[in-house]
C-alpha cells in the first residue's frame, strides 16, 4: 500500500514488510533481511516458493540512505557501507541502530503471540551480516540464523571466546557462493571461523556452492527450507 508507513521506535521510516503469511495458524515465523539495494520483494516470493504452512516469512524493507560505497547515492540500505575490504571502516552507529529496528520486529511478532524461540532470523548479503550482528547481540532467544553470502559486522567488538549471551547454543547455516565477486568467500570462511569461536562450534554449519556469484541457487534455497523444517518444527 503506498503511503503505509512504519515508525519504529526510532527515524527508519520504511514501507510495510513484505509478509507470505501462514496457510493455517502462524506459531513460527522467519524473518529475513534483504541485501543492499534490494527490497523485501524478491525474498518474499523465494519464501513463498519453500514454505511450510506454519510459517509466517517477513521480509522487511530497508530504508534508503546514502551508501559511501556507491558515491553515496541513495538506496535501500540497512546502514551505511564505507567499503568492502576486511579493514574498511565500518558505520558502527549506524549498524546498531538497524540492529534496534531489528529487534523491535522481532519483539512485535512477540507481540503477536509468537514466543522469539520460535523465529529464525536471517538474511542475504548486508541482511544477512546484520542477522548476524543482531542476534549476537540481542537479549532475545531465537530458534536459528540464516547468514547467506554475508560477513559478521564490527567482528572486533566482540570477544575472543564464547559469549555469555542467551544465543550461545543457535543454530547457523551460514551459505556462500565459492565464485562471489563482492562479498568474497574468503569473508564467509574468516566469519565461520569467528563464530565457531564466539558461539557452540557444533551448532555453526558453513555450505558453499560450486559456480555460484553473489546470489542465491535452488540447491540452496532447499537447504535453507531444511534448516527451517527442522528448527521450526509444527507444534500442532
């Protein structure tokens, strides 16, 4: 609907999220963080393509902003991305406040009667560093991460063992594409090996796909519709 509008608690003013609701009653749902420059859209029908019917899939979409990256033209954007490199400097305000807005989705679907230990978190590319970054840092115990072609957000900020946080036993597929050009694979495997160290190494499962760019393949969706089958089981 043009002109609907959220006001979440803080200045991200951003469409409504693209919703595949359930096909009975909703008691899990998944919500998933596009990429830079994209919306919710595309992410959604993907969704709509594996779903299970009590599964509610949210995919919100990012506000747009400037992105130094992209000589700050505006775009959908979750934060700001000064570059890609391992070293760039990151916009370290900027990734908590997403990480806010994050958390307030997940505390309204609370709201709406699904316990957090019934939602997987995840995302694709820039969503899905910032599913990453949330749910290390949220208070909020989720049933699983989706982390696809992505990297973990202000990785020094944490510490060098385990963390202490209510998600130190989830569940993460963590998937890459081996032939990446942005978002190199180099970055997922230095992240699944930060990970394996910050949270219970057995729960953390890394699958990369031969041939595959910055995008996604059938081969993993259906992975990604296993993970959900299994983490988000029916409970009726």
């Amino acid at each position: 609907r043009p002109g609907a509008r959220c006001m979440c608690g803080n200045n991200m003013s951003a469409p409504l999220p693209a919703i595949v609701p359930a096909a009975r009653k909703a008691t899990a749902a998944v919500i998933f963080l596009h990429g830079l420059g994209d919306t919710g859209h595309g992410w959604a029908e993907a969704f709509a393509g594996i779903r299970s019917p009590h599964v509610k899939y949210i995919c919100p979409h990012a506000p747009v902003m400037p992105v130094s990256l992209n000589m700050n033209m505006a775009m959908p954007s979750w934060f700001d991305i000064i570059g890609l490199s391992p070293d760039a400097q990151e916009d370290e305000a900027g990734i908590k406040q997403a990480a806010d807005h994050v958390k307030v989705l997940i505390d309204q679907e609370v709201k709406n009667g699904i316990p957090s230990n019934r939602i997987i978190l995840g995302g694709f590319s820039q969503g899905g560093a910032l599913s990453l970054y949330t749910t290390l840092t949220t208070h909020q115990k989720l049933a699983g991460v989706l982390a696809l072609s992505c990297w973990l957000p202000l990785r020094t900020s944490f510490p060098q063992g385990a963390i202490n946080g209510v998600n130190k036993d989830i569940p993460v597929l963590q998937c890459h594409g081996d032939c990446d050009p942005l978002v190199p694979l180099m970055f997922g495997s230095l992240t699944f090996e930060k990970l394996k160290r910050l949270i219970n190494p057995v729960d953390v499962t890394f699958k990369t796909y031969s041939g595959m760019m910055h995008s996604s393949c059938i081969e993993e969706m259906m992975d990604v519709k296993q993970f959900i089958d299994k983490h988000l089981p029916p409970v009726d």
